[in-house]
C-alpha cells in the first residue's frame, strides 16, 4: 500500500518529560474496573504474572521526552496515518501513557485505550483532558478483555511494544485478532530478533553482539530481560489467523544504538531526524535494520 509521507508535527516534551497536546474542554470516559494485577497467557494455558515492565516502568516514565523514545513513537504515529483513516474505532492494547491513543482521538477516531497501569493511564487521561479529546480507559490487560469489552468489536487493534513482554506470542495475537471486525486492522511492534547484534554493534560492545547473534532474548534499556521475534514468526501466526500483511515497517532505524537518556536535538535537526528515520523505516534494505518492527495487518477470512 502506497503512502506520501504524512505532514509532521512539532514536538515539545513538556516538564514532566511527556508530551504536549494543545485543545480546549473534554470528555473521558472509562470502562469497567478489572484486576489491577496484570496477567498474560503462559505456557500450557497457564497464566502468570506480567512483572517485567511493571518493575521498570518508573524508569520508562523518566524517559518519554527523551530522543529514542520520540523517535518511536513518531515513527508509529507516522505509519499509522497511511492506514488508519479518520473516525475509526480503535482498540490500543497496553497503551500506556497514551501517546497513540491520543495521536488517534485527535484524527477524530473513537479510542478505547487498556492497559494495567493506572500511573500512565491517569497520564493518558490528563493529555487527553488537556486537549478536549474524548479516549476511554480501561485498566486491565491483555487476558481482561473479554470482561472489559464484551463483544465490542473494532476497526483498528494495536498493540505497540506488547508481545515482547509475554510468554505466548500466539495466543496474545489470537485474542488481539479476535477484537478486529472483518476486514479490520491489526497494528503489533515487536524486538526486531533479526538485528539484536545491531545496537551493541554500534556501541563497540562486541561481546554482547555475539551474544546477540542468533539470540531469542535480550535485556532492553529498562534492564529487563524480553523476547525479540522474527518478521516471518509473526506473519506467520497472523496467516494462521486469516490476516495478511498490508505493509510493514522499520521502527528506530538510525537512533536506536543512542544512549538511552539522550535528549532531542533542537530543531530544524530534529524535524530532519524524523524525516529520515521515517523514509527509512518503510524502505529496503534500511527498514530490516529497525530495532522494532512494525506490521499493519487486514483480516481477510
């Protein structure tokens, strides 16, 4: 699927390091209350705490205004406008602070926004708020849903920088998919397993890259030890699901290997940055090398 580049936007992390939303007046709804405790799908069937990034996530706050993290998620939001037309419906799973889900209420799409944190769903609320967007939360997680939504079904299901975290890939994307109405949108990032040696490679630490080579784990810059995937992996269990894949992309290309704390530069060089890492994350042989990968899948039976 064919896309000009979508018109950038201007980015000015606020104080607290999250990111600014400018509109007036408000409605926030919200859905039923569910486990605070968040639980994934385990091997067997059996389920197990998701304690990895709840230990980390202090740390993940502390760095949402900084350069890798924008970079991300404007690439995200970049690639999501070349699929997602205005005013659709829009599931986002382990939204966290909201950064999508917000990107997505301002296009004029209907938003329900999940996720176990209440810290970075209060931090969704409060842009969303600041900007008269209408998003509803709900705090729960993946296995929550069927209590959560009922039967809702949505035009457009993402998970962003989910599936690293669980136990069962396929599972996760099977109740993912079953939220998508027919011919509805898929949208997952996963840890690029095809270049785990390239960041470490970058950084002149050449003991970790061969470890990285051929490697199915990794620790992350949270310091939490997760599981990356291949593209064919994943577009495989989506055909599995009756989904094809419409594009796929590269996601931090050529910022990935910079420190974790490294702040944006100013602009123009940051408007230029993003430009680049956009054209790159949808072009050969540039987008192999993002440290996520980004498919936009359509169900198709």
């Amino acid at each position: 699927m064919a896309c000009q580049a979508p018109t950038p936007r201007s980015y000015k992390p606020n104080a607290d390091r999250t990111w600014n939303v400018h509109r007036s007046g408000v409605q926030v709804g919200s859905c039923r209350r569910a486990s605070r405790t968040a639980l994934f799908f385990g091997s067997g069937g059996r389920l197990g705490r998701m304690t990895l990034f709840s230990a980390a996530e202090g740390t993940w706050v502390e760095r949402l205004g900084g350069l890798r993290n924008l970079v991300r998620q404007e690439s995200i939001a970049r690639q999501l406008e070349c699929h997602v037309p205005s005013r659709h419906t829009v599931l986002d799973v382990g939204c966290g602070q909201g950064t999508q889900a917000i990107r997505l209420a301002e296009r004029g799409c209907t938003v329900v926004g999940v996720d176990p944190s209440t810290a970075l769903l209060e931090q969704l609320r409060a842009a969303a708020h600041a900007g008269g967007l209408q998003v509803q939360t709900c705090v729960g997680s993946l296995e929550d849903l069927p209590a959560l939504l009922d039967d809702r079904r949505f035009e457009v299901v993402c998970a962003h920088g989910l599936l690293m975290y669980l136990e069962d890939t396929a599972a996760a994307l099977a109740m993912l998919a079953s939220y998508a109405i027919p011919d509805g949108l898929l949208s997952v990032t996963f840890r690029n397993g095809a270049a785990l040696a390239y960041r470490p490679a970058l950084r002149g630490q050449w003991r970790a890259a061969t470890e990285a080579l051929g490697a199915k784990t990794y620790v992350n810059e949270l310091g939490v030890t997760a599981t990356a995937h291949t593209l064919e992996n994943i577009t495989g269990c989506l055909t599995e699901l009756g989904f094809a894949v419409v594009q796929w992309y590269g996601v931090r290309v050529f910022t990935d290997p910079m420190p974790a704390d490294q702040a944006p530069p100013p602009e123009p060089e940051l408007r230029r940055l993003l430009d680049v890492e956009y054209e790159a994350s949808r072009r050969d042989p540039y987008r192999h090398f993002g440290s996520q990968i980004h498919v936009v899948a359509q169900r198709t039976s």
